[in-house]
C-alpha cells in the first residue's frame, strides 16, 4: 500500500509518501511546497493545491493522511487560514480519487514515538530510525508528514474491534 502524508501549513507544507508492506516501510519521496508571504492569499492556496496534486499523480498513492485541524481559542485568524490550506489539499485528493484520513498531531505522535506529547526532535529520530534514513528528514515539515503517513500505517494494521452480540 502507497501513503502519502501530508502536513498542512500555509508557509510550508511537508509532505511523505511511503509504501509499507505488512511492518515494511519504505520512503518514496518527502519535501515541502512552499510559498511566500508576499503573495494573495489566493495565489498561496493555488500553489500549495498545485503541488499537492502532482504528488499525487506523480506518485498515486492508495491513501493520503492527513493533520486534523487544531484550534486555539487565542488564535482564530490561523484556524482559518489553516482551513483553507486543508481545503485545497482535500480537494486535490478528492479530484485525484484518493480517500483522506485525518489524524490529531497527539494521535501521530503516540503512534510514531509512543508519548502522545512527545518532542519534535524524539518524533524526528523515531521517524529516521523506522525509515533507516541516515540523518533526520528535513525540514521540520516533511518529518511532520512522514510521521503522518506511518500513523496511518499503524492504524491501518491495529486490529478492528468487533462487537460482540449479547
């Protein structure tokens, strides 16, 4: 199975694409698409969705994971801008036929570094050790999107419960 993870940031947006076969996983392509403050709204938007949507023709993954949108009470004004990165991501993974995931950067962490408040630097070398890499992926927001994508590996191989009738 090939997943992408994706990292939302409106600055940057880091994404991984890894292919995992049963405790196997091996890296396919990390990196960021940046844009720059300078530019509209609209034009950052457009080019993190283009980007987006190349990775995913280029690399056709079976399933994109995605960071769950966080919001704090003091910071509206970044919820929002982070909505309309989300936005343009889910819509190019809804145009490339590729169903999304979502995942809360505790959730993500727990499932790369066992600690759901566990430090970038710890869920970075966990992320280099799982992938053997030989230093840290960088920057900060591809490790980020690699993590994403092992989270939902993990997810994908956690035994579903089942119900039992009474």
């Amino acid at each position: 199975m090939r997943i992408c993870g994706v990292d939302p940031g409106l600055q940057c947006t880091g994404y991984g694409v890894l292919d995992v076969e049963g405790p196997r996983m091996r890296l396919v392509a990390t990196g960021v698409f940046r844009s720059s403050a300078a530019d509209p709204l609209a034009v950052r938007v457009q080019a993190i969705h283009t980007g987006v949507a190349a990775l995913l023709r280029a690399t056709r993954p079976d399933c994109l994971a995605l960071e769950a949108l966080y919001s704090h009470y003091a910071h509206p004004a970044t919820a929002i801008l982070m909505g309309h990165v989300r936005g343009v991501i889910l819509l190019a993974a809804g145009a490339a036929g590729v169903p999304v995931s979502e995942y809360s950067a505790t959730h993500v962490k727990k499932a790369v570094s066992g600690r759901g408040h566990a430090a970038k630097p710890q869920v970075q070398r966990m992320v280099q050790m799982l992938l053997n890499l030989p230093a840290p992926p960088e920057p900060d927001d591809a490790t980020d999107a690699l993590a994403l994508a092992m989270a939902h590996a993990h997810a994908l191989r956690a035994p579903r419960l089942v119900p039992v009738p009474a």
